[in-house]
C-alpha cells in the first residue's frame, strides 16, 4: 500500500467515523430509545451503531473497489469507487432499516421521523448514507489531490477536482 493510498484511507475512515458518530447523536429524536432508554443504554446503541457504520463503510468502499476494477485506487477511479460505495450503502440501509424496523423489530422509529414510501425508510438514516460517506470522500479526495501535487507538481491551468 502507497503512502497515498493509506493517507486516503486514514483520511475517509476518520471523517467517515466522526461524521457517524456525530450523525447517530443528532438523529436520536427520531427514534423511540432516545425518550424511553437509559442514558447507559442510549450511549451504548449510539456507541454500536457507530461501530457498524464503520464496518458497513469499510465493507461497501472494499467491494466498490473491486467490482469497479479499480486497483489503482485512489489514484484511478475516484469517483467511480465513491459512487458505488454510496449506492451500495445506500442499498443496503434500505433493505437494513426495512429488515430491523418491521421484520425483527430492533428498533422502532419515534413519529417525529419522516418516512419514505415503498418500505418505510426512515429518511434520517437514508440521508446519513448520502451525507456522511460524500463528506468522507470529497476530504479523502482533497488528501489524494495534494498528495499528487507533492509528488508530481501543480500546474495552475489544470483543474484538480
């Protein structure tokens, strides 16, 4: 792994964690446990979902970059593997939220969260998958950018992202 590549993905891991962490805190209004759990109990949900935001993140940016092809990323398909990415988080939320919602019952939502139509999605999480990974990426970009410029110089007539 370059200097590059593992600079990019420090970058993306930590933004894409902070961004999570900081996103589960703000959107416990719409769920029940923020007005019938124990503060123990809220930290500790908003501690694993944190958690598995960071795995499902980890998971959806490894296999973009393989089903794009892109073993030279980030220096090559960029955009592409950060499209893919999100689309297959947002995918999988979807299916996540509609499975832990109505089929297992893991968690209900309070009436405060707005839903979206066929399955229920919960639009708070939908628009986590959207903000937070696109956040993470544009950083993790900025940090590949610089790092080219480094590395091969800068010229003022060509755009950089």
């Amino acid at each position: 792994m370059t200097p590059t590549t593992r600079g990019v993905l420090l970058t993306y891991a930590w933004v894409f964690l902070v961004g999570n962490l900081v996103w589960e805190v703000v959107q416990l209004p719409f769920y029940t446990l923020f007005r019938e759990a124990r503060p123990t109990d809220i930290a500790w949900a908003v501690l694993h979902c944190t958690v598995g935001d960071l795995l499902i993140g980890a998971s959806v940016l490894g296999l973009s970059v393989v089903l794009v092809g892109a073993r030279r990323w980030p220096q090559a398909h960029f955009g592409r593997v950060a499209l893919a990415a999100i689309a297959l988080g947002v995918g999988y939320t979807v299916f996540s939220e509609w499975f832990n919602v109505t089929v297992r019952g893991s968690w209900t939502y309070a009436p405060a969260m707005p839903r979206l139509p066929p399955l229920g999605t919960g639009l708070a999480p939908l628009l986590q998958w959207l903000a937070v990974p696109s956040v993470a990426f544009a950083l993790a970009r900025r940090k590949a950018l610089n790092a080219s410029c480094k590395r091969d110089g800068c010229r003022e007539d060509v755009p950089r992202g």
